[in-house]
C-alpha cells in the first residue's frame, strides 16, 4: 500500500542532455592538472545562472521525477546511467553533498558504469537542476523520494554512496530501507556529531540572510577549505554556480531552501541512527577532513574540537555493527575528486568482499 499510494505523486518526465557539463572535463584531468598552471581566479561574475542550473550540462543525460510535497508540484532532477559493458545486474546510488549537485561524480559514474554497474544519481530537492521549494526539508523526505525514485526505476535494491551531507541521506536511507540497501559507503559524511550539543541555534532568518550576503571570496575560501591538494581554479567550478545564482532574479527563493536545508543539518542528526545500521558499510574518509556545520557559531574555545573526522569516524565504525574504515592520508573532505584512484580502490576492495 505504501508503495502504490507513493506511485499516485510520482511521474517520470526524461529530458536528454545535449551537451558535456564542463565539470566532466574538469574532473577528467584532475591526474595531470598538478602539472598545470593554474588559471587566475575572476574577482567577480557577471552572467546570471538560473536556479534550477539550466545553462549547465551534466556529463549524462538528465531526466525529472515529478513529486507533490506540501501541496507543490516539484521536479526532482536525475541521471540514470546504464553499464557501458558486461552489466552486473547490480546499480550504484550515488546521494551529493550539501554545496554540491549530481555530476561532480563524473569520474565515479564512468568507473562503476565500465565495470558493469547501473549508475543512479539523482539531485535532491534544493540542489542542482531540481526543484528549490520552500518547504519543511527532513532526510525522511529526501530518502523517501529517492526510494521512489528506485520504484519507478523499477529498481528493487542498490550499493548507496553518500558524500558528506549525503552520507547523512545515506544513513537514513539505510536505516529506513534495509531491505533495499544492499550495502552502504559513507565518504567523509557529515553529522557524525550532535552539533546541536557545541553550537547554539540560528534562527531562518540569520541562515537566509547569510545566503543572500555571501560574498565571492568568502564563498571561495569556504569551497577551497575542503581540499588539501586540489588546483584552486578546478575548485572555481563549484564556486561559479553558486555565485551567477546570486545574479539571479530568482536568488531569495534559492537562499531560503538553502537555509532551510542547512537547518535541516543541524536539527536532525543521524549519528544516533548509527547502531541501527544492518547493512555491510564502508567509511572512507580524507584524514585532513575538519567539516563541522555552523562551527563559526560556535564558542571559541570549542570550535577547535568540532570536525575532527578521524575521530569521529573511528566512533561511528565502532557503533555500526561489521562497519569498515579507510583513511586517505593528505586528502581532504572530498576524497572523490581529490584521490580518486584510492577512493574507488578502497570501495572496489569493499564490493568484492
């Protein structure tokens, strides 16, 4: 019943994509880029980008998945890519992080698609070419379209992948669909603490207000703050988006689900869920990672304690029953793009056993 009745507000609506969003080739040269010379950074963009990413390509064809939430006809935006040879059977979900969208797993969609695997990657609702609604975002929300996605898909069980705030989606996605998650990878995820226990509340409106006076240089230094070793003009390409948004008539509708997801990070952990994890999972994280949402709220005595992911994702193995850890030495918090060649060796080890 459940099932049927999630089919009534689902409906699948393919758009093919026309060209390469330029993020695949970026990503694509990431092995040789320490060899180039990095590209001077713009002081300011001139050129509006809509909300819903339409001027940027992603490296697969997107498709929309209507949903109706809160009495608001929304689009969920998606790429589902098949295996390019010998195809396993298996499918790989692929959940994005909090300041990202779907096609910075280029490189990762190409290797699991070349070994066989049906590649699922979708951009949750406030992110990417999806949907930005002012509604009351939760993970059970974002877990429950992204298991109707599957439905529709007619995708009965996937290995789910999560980076940092989608390691939060993944966690809870897990927790709430054992039977559909056939095993788990955390990559640095978010939320292995109670951030609520260190930092003190901030109302919508501060988190909103944020958003909307963010200015280029903060925002760069903030993306340029997850890398170790990372060409601070092949970072720009997260920075570009957000910024040309910002140029957009439709920017305060954007800002508000922003903050609203951010708030939805800080009032609903999932590190108290970890002990109900049953299913095979692999943490994989980059040991210079120190992530922690809202730290700047934070008392300055305590921010240094906050973001000590090696830590914390020692704790989370221990809570997580036949959990796995591997740390990636000199990598930051996203070891996808920074390493990939030992990121997805560690998760291919993993799949094998």
């Amino acid at each position: 019943m459940r099932t049927r009745q999630r089919h009534r507000f689902f409906k699948l609506e393919v758009i093919a994509g026309r060209r390469r969003f330029f993020l695949a080739l970026a990503v694509a040269c990431l092995l040789t880029s320490s060899l180039a010379q990095e590209i001077p950074l713009p002081d300011k963009y001139v050129a509006p980008l809509g909300i819903g990413f339409e001027e940027l390509t992603y490296p697969y064809p997107t498709a929309y998945l209507n949903l109706l939430v809160e009495g608001q006809e929304v689009r969920m935006s998606f790429m589902d890519v098949p295996a390019s040879k010998n195809a396993n059977g298996r499918t790989v979900l692929l959940l994005h992080g909090k300041n990202f969208w779907g096609a910075y797993w280029a490189d990762t969609i190409r290797h699991f698609s070349d070994q066989g695997f049906r590649v699922i990657v979708p951009d949750q609702l406030g992110f990417g070419k999806s949907s930005k609604p002012n509604i009351h975002y939760s993970f059970d929300l974002l877990a429950e379209n992204t298991a109707g996605l599957l439905d529709l898909l007619q995708v009965p069980k996937a290995i789910v992948i999560g980076h940092s705030m989608g390691g939060m989606l993944a966690i809870r996605f897990a927790r709430l669909f054992p039977g559909r998650t056939e095993a788990l990878v955390l990559e640095d995820p978010i939320g292995l603490e109670d951030y609520r226990l260190t930092v003190p509340p901030a109302p919508l409106e501060q988190l909103y207000q944020r958003e909307m006076n963010t200015s280029l240089q903060d925002y760069r230094s903030y993306i340029q703050s997850y890398f170790v070793n990372f060409p601070k003009d092949q970072a720009e390409i997260f920075v570009e988006p957000r910024m040309r948004v910002a140029l957009s008539s439709e920017f305060p509708r954007w800002a508000m689900s922003a903050a609203l997801t951010s708030l939805m990070i800080y009032e609903q952990p999932v590190c108290y869920e970890l002990g109900e994890v049953k299913v095979p999972t692999l943490l994989i994280i980059g040991a210079e990672d120190h992530t922690a949402v809202g730290r700047d709220r934070a008392p300055i005595d305590l921010q240094r304690t906050l973001g000590n992911i090696p830590e914390l994702a020692r704790k989370a193995v221990a809570a997580i029953p036949g959990a796995r850890l591997v740390e990636l030495p000199n990598v930051g918090h996203i070891p996808h793009l920074e390493a990939p060649d030992k990121f997805l060796q560690a998760v291919d080890d993993f799949l094998r056993r």
